[in-house]
C-alpha cells in the first residue's frame, strides 16, 4: 500500500497592501508653519538650542542636546541614567517659559516631583544646572550641583 503524501507545511500570507494615494510632497515653503522654516544661517547646535514656544513636549534633538550635557539625573547626588530621567523645563511652560536646552534639565521622576512639590529653583550657569534649595530645606540657599557624571 502506498503512504499519503505529506501535508504541505507552507503557509501563505497576503502580500502586504499598497496605500493607494499617492505620495504627498511637502507644503511650498510659504505655506509652512514659522517653526518649520529655516533661514540659510541656521545650524544643527541652534536647532538643537530652542523651539521656542512651538510646543511643550521636549523634541527628540533637544533631548539628546539635554542628554549629553546633563547625562543623567541633574539634582545633586543623584545617579539614575538619563534613559530613565524626565525632561523639565527650568521656568515652567506655564510660566511662559521655552523649550530650549537653556530651558530644560533631565531630572528622574523622583526628584522632578521634588523640585514641583518644593519650590527648588534651578540655574543653569556655564552649561551646568545648579539647584537652589528652598530656605525651609537650607537658610542660606547656597547652590548644588550634581557631581557624579561631571567631575569637574
């Protein structure tokens, strides 16, 4: 007697589908937004420094301007790596302030409820961020910075 031929094990899956419109070119350039127009004078360390009032949210580039220079947690002794830290902005959005890397600080969740819940104040002076305590946490508010990832 002769055996069956052997089920096939081969599946077959749809071909994925095309989007049927056709491809968009981008807006002429007069009918861009301010915030997406660039001048010939721009470069990449200027539009990694600020967007302005355009949005709230920390874009990609300024968070990896904030990455390199904070590269972690900004709040003094603090070791959490910049992977796990927030974005904040130094003078809140609501307060009218930028997003901008003059204007932010990686801070972990921790201490960036912290620096909300107790009117910490931070200045960012030569590229570093330095935290001002609240005079009920230190009298005289003598200025902190974080050590461990910049030794000097």
């Amino acid at each position: 007697m002769k055996a069956a031929p052997a089920p096939s094990t081969t599946l077959a899956f749809p071909a994925p589908e095309r989007s049927r419109s056709p491809a968009r070119s981008p807006p002429p350039r007069s009918a861009r937004s301010p915030a997406t127009q660039t001048s010939s004078r721009s470069c990449s360390a200027a539009r990694a420094a600020s967007f302005g009032r355009t949005t709230r949210v920390f874009p990609p580039h300024i968070r990896k301007a904030l990455t390199a220079r904070d590269q972690g947690c900004a709040f003094p002794a603090c070791t959490i790596p910049a992977p796990w830290c927030e974005a904040h902005h130094i003078t809140y959005w609501s307060h009218g302030g930028t997003t901008s890397t003059e204007n932010g600080t990686l801070l972990c969740s921790h201490h960036h409820h912290l620096i909300h819940k107790e009117q910490w104040t931070i200045q960012v002076k030569a590229g570093v961020p330095w935290f001002i305590p609240p005079p009920h946490i230190d009298p005289r508010q003598k200025p902190q910075r974080n050590r461990y990832f910049r030794l000097e």
